[in-house]
C-alpha cells in the first residue's frame, strides 16, 4: 500500500491509529508527523461520517505516510474514500450491508488501485455463523475471514489484507494460527483488539503478539492501547525488536537492582530511556546497577554503565572505557553513543 510493502516475506509493518477528531485536518497531520517520527508507517483514520471525506483527502494528500480509510456501516463512504487519495481500505463486510454493497467497494478499490483490510472482528459476525454450537469462537472468526477472501477473490479482488481479533489474547492467537495456516498467501494484520490501558494493553499485545510473531504470523501490527498512539508505535518496536525481528531504535537492557546497588538507578535508567527514544540507532544500551557483575552480564550492549558507590564504569562491549561521578554518567553514556 503506498510505498510500503505488506506481505511477501516483508518484514512485519508497524501502524497505528489517528485519535483526533476526524474533521480536524491540522490535527491530523499534526499527530501523523509525530507518528512518523516515532516509527510509524501505516496510519489508519476513521472515517465516521460522509461529512469528513473532504477531511480525509486533504490528511492523504499530505500525509508522508500512507493513510488507511476505516469505514464501518456506509459503503458510500468507503467508495468515495478509495477516490480521495486512501491507500487501503479497512472494512468489516459483516456490517456494511450485504454483498452488493461489498461488491461496490471491492470495485471502487479496484478502480483506484489500492488494497483492502477485511476486518472481522468478535462483536459483528454474521449472526447464523455466530449461532453454531459447533465451533469455537477462533473457529468462526477464521471461518469468517476465509469466506470474505473466498469472495473477494471469487470477483477477481486479490489484494487482501485479513485481520480477525477478539479482546481474548488465547482466541485471538488460535484464529490467527487458523488463518495462517488456511490462507497463507494472505497478509495478516495482528493485533489484540480493545487491549485496554497502558500496563494490561502492553501485557495482552505482548503475550498474544509475542507468540504469532514468534511463530513467523503477522505482517502488520497494532498494539492497540487507550493510550496516545505515540505510545502504541512505540510498544510495536519494542515488541518487534524484543523478538530481533526488526531493531530501528535503542534497546535498554537494565537491571532490576538489588542489595549491591548504591546509586539511583531507576532514576539514570529512566533519564536513559528518555534520551534515547527518538534515537534512530538500532544499538543496546546497558544500565547496569553495580560494576561486579554489570559489563558481563551485558556483554553484548554497544554501550553501558555498570555503577559503583557514587560513581559509574562506561563500559564499550563489555570493555570498561573509564570511571565517572555519578552526576556525570548520563552524559557520559550520550557522549558515547554520540560516537557510533
Ligand atoms: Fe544487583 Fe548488580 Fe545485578 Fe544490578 S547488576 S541486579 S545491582 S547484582
């Protein structure tokens, strides 16, 4: 979509959700630049209203990143969308009305030459589906989606992106091993859907994404969070980089400190993280809370402290470079990552 690549072996896309009001165009490409700079390279923007599809062409025609159109219930929406400069279209076929509307945005897709995301989602399948007794929910979500690509390419639409979510991270994990296995010539889209706040929406992602991605599943994620969207970027790298799929920014590796530990730690390892955030160097940093074990047991960070009584030692891949107050570590570690 765009310039970017989903699927085929590309690796996994990091994307997110505009919060802002959707007729705000400042607003917008306010939020997508921040976006962008913290990684971002898919940006999805809802639609709520036909009242805001002169909104949506003027973020798309200048965004720098591609915009994806998320309509739900109108088709005339989606299909104006597809004219106004959107690079994918996020639809959920189960709440758009029936197949002649489906029918005319896979057409209005086609015509502008831009792929689809079919979204099933727990809270909309098809109600005779959604009755069976026999199935479990994975099963019906996964049933869902596959008859949706079935149908879309039945009228020669093949550029599909699927996602299927439940707010339960062990369903959302069956279907998308269902799907990855039913559809493998299908992009997926993974994400835990309604994950909740900060801390339980980080844990939920982690463990249910953690898992596909480990198993070679997804080829976009969202970390959905009731959280600035900055921070749902930000978890997506983390995640991704946490499973050496893909590294674009710093890796802090910090210890939990204990008894040894005679400086403010939580204190450097935060002022650390602060810094580094926005740095685009894929390297690992160590803040390690004593000089006994710190160098060794983060051998392999590019660069590090490990802190004595007042004092730390900077240490290069897990040499020790030279000895610093306390008050100067901070800087110490900037004016050495500075270097590579
Ligand atoms: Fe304790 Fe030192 Fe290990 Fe930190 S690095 S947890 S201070 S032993």
């Amino acid at each position: 979509m765009g310039n970017v690549a989903i699927g085929g072996g590309a690796p996994c896309v990091v994307q997110s959700m505009l919060s802002v009001p959707a007729e705000d165009v400042a607003a917008n490409l306010a939020q997508i630049a921040r976006l962008a700079e913290a990684g971002c390279e898919i940006v999805r923007m809802a639609i709520p209203g036909r009242e805001c599809l002169a909104a949506f062409e003027a973020v798309c025609a200048a965004s720098p990143l591609p915009v994806v159109a998320d309509v739900h219930f109108d088709a005339e929406i989606a299909i104006r969308a597809a004219a106004c400069g959107a690079a994918k279209l996020r639809i959920n076929p189960g709440n758009l009305g029936g197949r002649e509307k489906t029918d005319a945005i896979i057409e209005a897709a086609a015509a502008a030459g831009i792929p689809m995301r079919i979204g099933v989602n727990a809270g909309s399948l098809d109600p005779e589906l959604a009755a069976r007794t026999d199935l479990r929910l994975a099963e019906k979500l996964a049933q869902s989606a596959r008859d949706y690509v079935c149908y879309c390419e039945s009228r020669g639409f093949f550029d599909i992106v699927v996602s299927a979510k439940a707010h339960d991270v062990l369903t959302t994990v069956e279907t998308y091993r269902l799907l990855a296995r039913d559809i493998p010539e299908v992009p997926l889209h993974i994400g835990i859907t309604e994950a909740g706040t900060l801390f339980q929406g980080l844990v939920k992602s982690a463990s249910g994404l953690g898992i596909l991605l480990a198993e070679g599943i997804g080829d976009t994620i969202r970390i959905s969070l009731t959280e600035d969207p900055l921070e749902e970027v930000r978890a997506c790298w983390t995640l991704l980089s946490a499973l050496d799929l893909r590294r674009r920014f710093p890796e802090i590796i910090s210890c939990p400190t204990c008894g040894r530990c005679q400086v403010d730690l939580l204190g450097l390892a935060k002022q650390v993280e602060e810094n580094l955030k926005a740095l685009p160097k894929p390297i690992k940093v160590a803040v390690m809370g004593c000089v006994v074990n710190g160098p060794g047991e983060a051998r392999d960070a590019d660069i590090g402290v490990a802190c004595g009584v007042g004092s730390g030692a900077i240490f290069r891949r897990g040499e020790i470079l030279r000895k610093v107050d306390e008050s100067d570590i901070l800087d110490a570690l900037m004016k050495e990552i500075g270097k590579l």
